[in-house]
C-alpha cells in the first residue's frame, strides 16, 4: 500500500524502489554524513504526486513512533526539490538505505489524516485498502495508478486468524489460498507432515510451503552493571540449540548467526553455538554478580524465549524477573534507556549495530545475506566504500561503545513461511520483516 525508498529482493538484497538509483559518489558526504537521493516520478492513488516532502512529513511522524528509536541518528529530511532530497545524520550510518524502506514506509503529507487510524486513505503500492474491519479483514484491490508493475490478481482479502491449527484447516477446506508465518514453531515441519513440498523459492502452483531464513534473529542483552560473573553465566546458560528448538524447524545451529560477537573476555568468548554448559555456567556465577534483576521482552513474540532463560537460571541459583512489554512500550525503553537490565530483543539485520559481525549466510535456495553495501556494479574498487558513506574509523568507534555499554549474545534466527494450496504460483517468502506481500504483484492462479 505504500511505498519505500529502497526494498529487498528476493536474495535478500537492497535495491531502489521509490529512489531512481544508488546515490553516485558526489551524493555522498562523509562529514556530516548526509546522503542525496532522488525519487522516480510517481504518484499516490489519488492522482497526487510523490515528492521529497511526503519522505520529510514521514520523517516526522515515524520519529515520535514506536519505530522512532531507528531514527535517532538522522537529524533532518532535507527538501531540496519536488524529487530530491538530502538525508542528514549525526554519524556514520551504513545502513541508511533501512529508513523509510523496511519496517516504515513513505506516507503521504496531503492525505495523512485522523481517518488514517481506521485505514489507508490512499495508497502508493501495486493494492489499495477498500475495506478494513480491524482484527477480522482487509480487502485490497489492485490499485492502477500503480506507477510500477501492476499486479495480476484483482484484489486479495486478507483475514485475521491467529491460530496456526485454524490457518491450516481453513487452507485445507479451500476458504485461504495461502497463509503467512513469521517465525512460528516448527511451520516447515508442520507443513511437511500434512503433505505441502518444502521450497526455498516462490510457489508454483504446487502444495507448497515456502521458506527463508533472514537475516534477523533473536538476541539476549545484558548490561555491565550485572557484573562479569552473572552476565557469563546467563550467556554460557543460553544454549542457541534449545533455543532453536522453540523456534525453528530443528535444533541444529542456526547457519546465519555469525561465529563471534562482542562478548567478554574469558571461556565464552569465541563462537556462540559451543554455549549450554551448566556446569560452566555454576563456575561462572560463582565469580558474584546480581543474583536478582528484571529480564524484559516483547510479549506477543518471546514469552517462550524468556520463559526458557527464566527456568534455565534458576538452575544457577539466579532469580529473572520476567516482564512483558507491548511492542511499542518495548521498544521505547530501548530508546529512552529505561530498559531492564536483561533484555531479549528481535535484532534485524539493517540496524545491527556491528555489520561485520552480524553478517548473515545461509545455504538456503534463494536466500542470502543483506550486504554491508550494494550499490551496482560500478562500485567496485577502492571508492566502494566512500560512494555510500562506510567511514570504517567512526563506525569502530560506535561499535566499541556498544561493547562498552553491555553485552549481545544471538540465542536463535527467525524463519519466515508462506504455505499456500494447489494452483496459487508466486508466493515467497522474504525472510527479512516487510511483510508477506513483498513481491505481491507476481501472485496468480494456475
């Protein structure tokens, strides 16, 4: 329904969307950091252009968002023409092309209005809302002012049904065409069992299900301020592969989270998947420590993830408070620093803090990583990096205060599923979090 500046395709990999290109390197300024960008000539559903301001009116919406804390490195929008606008920030960022592109999109500065709470008013993607009862259904319908390729199918009627068990019965007595699941139990297994071939790319019209690992996982948190001995202990507690049993397919380690990250010196430090050694753990905590203290996470995603942590350091004698937050209210704490001093959070690759350590692989089909920078084949070379503002002294610099203020240790990666029914082709899973209708327009019965 809307549209971004940049989206991902189906490797996993940025590539302009609502911006006509790459910003070439005279667009790229180091210090300040600030990038140009210039959009393609589009419009809104209703006839009304896109222009630079409805990217500078977003800017100040999603700022004050639950999403806000991920623009807290860029100072303003520039407006520097109907279509083309400056991008400026604090610092270096490597992964500016994330805003306004993955988790938020470009709203439109001439409709936004209180109606907007109820739906979509207009729209700038290849589908338009027509219909939306909150919790049950939204209609869209393709929308043909769509300034990019228009979609195949007429319309698509997406419903509400938050049991995994209902989707597939419904799926099964013909009243879905497919179903979207992000990181729930075990769907691959799930879907196998009841018949639906596995696939690492879109659908065919087959009885499929079709699934990619993303570059985002999730990530236990703790401050320095637990002390040395306790914050081990609860990382050499943290076993990734049982971890991986709730969330994933199997428990096998997870091929996309790194080998290191930034933990403390000592026996842990190294490669994360050799944690889950109690007795390690016991030594660990007996070094001292709070015994005692708050373990925060989003309620609706990690309440399994928090309740293994919580069971799993009792054994050591140490007491987690459990405290489910709204997504929303979550994510303010991280940003206002109100935060507990554990926390499990969903770490998705475009604001990692460190990109080369959490570059993400996998053997998947059709699935690869988000790279540092892609910026077209021109980029080659030494220049590379200065085209699209990777300054490697200040970027170290952050990094060393992030490992400064606490400690991340990944505990499990997400999987995203589409399982769709005989004669539906063109459904795939993305992997990364913009949602299941990513590449929408190719969807069609066969």
């Amino acid at each position: 329904m809307l549209p971004a500046l940049f989206r991902l395709n189906a490797a996993l990999r940025p590539e302009p969307e609502l911006a006509v290109r790459w910003p070439r390197a005279a667009d790229i300024r180091l210090d300040p950091f600030s990038v140009t960008l210039r959009l393609r000539v589009a419009a809104w559903s209703d006839g009304a252009p896109i222009t630079a301001e409805d990217v500078r009116f977003s800017f100040d919406k999603l700022k004050g968002g639950p999403t806000g804390y991920r623009y807290r490195s860029l100072r303003d929008v520039e407006v520097r023409g109907p279509r083309t606008l400056t991008l400026h920030f604090d610092r270096p960022v490597r992964r500016w092309w994330a805003l306004f592109s993955l988790d938020d999109m470009v709203l439109p500065a001439h409709a936004y209005s209180p109606a907007w709470a109820q739906r979509p008013t207009v729209s700038g993607g290849p589908f338009e809302v027509a219909e939306w009862t909150e919790g049950l259904r939204v209609r869209l319908v393709r929308n043909n002012s769509y300034w990019g390729p228009k979609a195949v199918l007429a319309g698509i009627d997406v419903l509400f049904v938050p049991n995994d068990e209902t989707r597939f019965q419904l799926l099964e007595r013909g009243e879905l065409d497919a179903f979207f699941s992000e990181g729930d139990v075990n769907m691959g297994r799930r879907s196998r069992a009841r018949g639906y071939l596995r696939t690492g790319g879109a659908l065919t019209g087959e009885k499929a299900a079709s699934g990619a690992w993303g570059p985002t996982w999730w990530e236990l948190n703790l401050r320095r301020d637990l002390g040395a001995g306790v914050t081990q202990a609860a990382i050499e507690a943290a076993d990734p592969s049982l971890v991986a049993e709730i969330l994933e397919d199997s428990a096998a380690p997870m091929d996309g989270i790194p080998a290191s990250f930034p933990v403390p010196s000592g026996s842990i430090a190294g490669t994360w998947s050799g944690r889950g050694n109690l007795d390690e753990a016991r030594a660990q905590a007996a070094r001292g420590g709070r015994r005692a203290f708050d373990l925060s996470f989003p309620r609706s995603s990690a309440s399994s993830i928090a309740a293994f942590l919580h069971f799993r350091l009792r054994e050591l004698g140490i007491t987690v408070e459990l405290v489910g937050l709204e997504e929303d209210a979550f994510e303010r704490s991280l940003d206002n620093g109100s935060a507990a001093p554990a926390v499990i959070r969903l770490r998705r690759g475009a604001d990692a803090p460190d990109v080369a350590a959490y570059a993400s692989s996998s053997n998947e089909p059709g699935s690869a990583p988000v790279d540092d920078f892609i910026v077209g084949a021109q980029t080659a070379g030494a220049g590379a990096a200065r085209r699209v503002g990777v300054a490697p002294a200040p970027w170290r610099q952050a990094q060393d205060g992030i490992e400064g203020a606490g400690t991340a240790a990944p505990l499990a990666r997400v999987r995203s599923w589409i399982v769709g029914r005989d004669g539906l082709a063109g459904p795939q899973a993305l992997g990364a979090l913009p949602g299941p209708l990513w590449n929408v327009t190719t969807w069609r019965f066969v």
